[in-house]
C-alpha cells in the first residue's frame, strides 16, 4: 500500500520534498512497467494507491498519524510503501513495526546527530532516533559520504554497520549484498528507507541535501532489491526536490519504486 507523506518542515538547505509524492506519481505514469530484473511487470501487482497522510507542522504530530497508518497497514496484512517527504518520516514508520526489525538505509549522510537545529527530530538526527528504537546494532548505513564527528564518533563507538560508496565500488555489490543477507539474518524483518540524495547527483540532482562522489541507481537497485528478499516488511523513498531539476529524479525515485516493490512480489512468491 503506497502513501505520500508531503512533510518538509524540518528542511535546511533546499525545501519541497513536499511535493514529491505527486512528482514521482506522475512520473511512475509514464515509464514502462516491466521489471527486466525479475520478470515481474507491476501492473500485475496488487498495488493500492491510499493518496497522503494529512500532515501538519508539528513534527511530532505527524510523526505519530504515520505511525498509526502504518499500523493500519500492517494489521491489514499489507506492506507499507511511503514517498516521502523528509526523511524524519522514517521514525515514524518505524515506530509502528513489530520487534526485531533491521533497518538499511541508502544515505549520503549518516543522520546519526543528537540533536540539529536545536531539535531532536529531524532529517539530520533521524537515524539516531531509529537507533534507539532497535539499538545501534540494528542499523546498517549504505552510500554514506558525510558525517560530521559527532556522528564519526557514535559510528566507532557502536561498529555501526556501514559502506561508502567507494567500499561499494572496491568491494564489489555482490560483497556488499553478501553483508546486507548477513545483516539481515540477525532479524526476523528488514525495513529499508532510501534517502534519493544516496545517488550522487549527477544521476539525482533534485534533492533537499546533495553531496558528489555518490552511487549509481544501478548499484542503489542492487542493494535496495537485496533488502526486498529479506523478509521486507516496508520500505520509504524520501528527499526528491522536484523543483531543482525538470523530472530527472523524479523517474529514478519511480523505476527504484517500481524495483523494489518487484522484488519484494517476486521473493513473496517464491
């Protein structure tokens, strides 16, 4: 079940992942369905479309509606598909999910701040609010560039499971999608969030937050679909900007959708 969450309230450089819910709908209109990946053309998946969250400036607020949506979702035995929106939107998916649950989460940045503009909830502290929910232990962080040390610290601290992109690039995807089963054997269920700034942005430069030196969409699909065979129980796509760029990232926030949604039809099955 697919929800656009249309929440931006706590964005620092570029605003207007707000309207990236109805970008990459109407992108995912006008590209072609089939996913050559696993022979599975979305039009034959049983995919509803439940419109976007009613959403408010209190982050807190907002937070807690996705929570119960989700819930929703998953009591109605459907897996919860969001478009965000900001990634502090993540928290509130997470919230929702049952215990034992590992998180991958394809970033530039690590998000693993305390606190950042005198807050404690927001795209840039979201995946230590996560942390907290299923402990350091519980997440694993891939494409990440930018870390401030406060974060480098909490990294070694906890051996937080992490690749830079150029650790993708020596290692190899299959070495990385090795990690990631390993990963995710400890849990009964993945939950993945892609953060579109992941991509450098040669390939996605309409994003809230964007750094150089990035991966690839066809590395990003590798890794996002190796989560989707390990007992995904949701996952998020947030950090489009449509506004900075004339449709670009918007098809490659709807083919990733489309790849991962595949996927995860594909391993059901199986």
């Amino acid at each position: 079940m697919v929800v656009g969450v249309p929440f931006d309230h706590t964005s620092t450089y570029r605003a207007g992942s707000r309207f990236a819910p109805r970008a990459i709908r109407d992108a995912s209109l006008n590209i072609e369905t089939i996913s050559l990946r696993t022979g599975v053309d979305i039009e034959q998946v049983p995919i509803h479309d439940a419109g976007d969250l009613h959403v408010v400036d209190d982050v807190s607020e907002t937070l807690r509606r996705l929570t119960q949506v989700c819930k929703d979702i998953l009591s109605a035995d459907k897996m919860p598909v969001f478009i965000g929106g900001e990634h502090t939107i993540t928290l509130g998916a997470i919230r929702s999910l049952p215990t034992s649950v590992g998180v991958v989460s394809l970033d530039a940045h690590g998000d693993l701040r305390d606190e950042y503009g005198g807050g404690k909830f927001s795209h840039a502290t979201v995946l230590r609010r996560i942390s907290e929910v299923v402990g350091t232990d519980g997440v694993l962080v891939c494409g990440v560039r930018a870390l401030c040390k406060e974060e480098l610290d909490l990294i070694k601290e906890h051996n937080i499971w992490h690749f830079t992109p150029w650790e993708i690039r020596e290692q190899g995807l299959a070495k990385v999608k090795e990690r990631v089963k390993e990963f995710a054997t400890r849990f009964n269920y993945t939950y993945l969030t892609i953060d579109a700034d992941v991509l450098d942005p040669a390939f996605a430069p309409a994003v809230a937050n964007p750094e150089s030196d990035g991966i690839t969409p066809n590395e990003l699909i590798e890794i996002a679909t190796a989560v989707a065979r390990e007992r995904m129980i949701g996952f998020d796509l947030v950090e489009v900007c449509p506004a900075y760029d004339s449709g670009v990232t918007a098809v490659a926030a709807a083919r990733i959708i489309f790849e991962v949604i595949a996927q995860a039809e594909k391993a059901r099955n199986s």
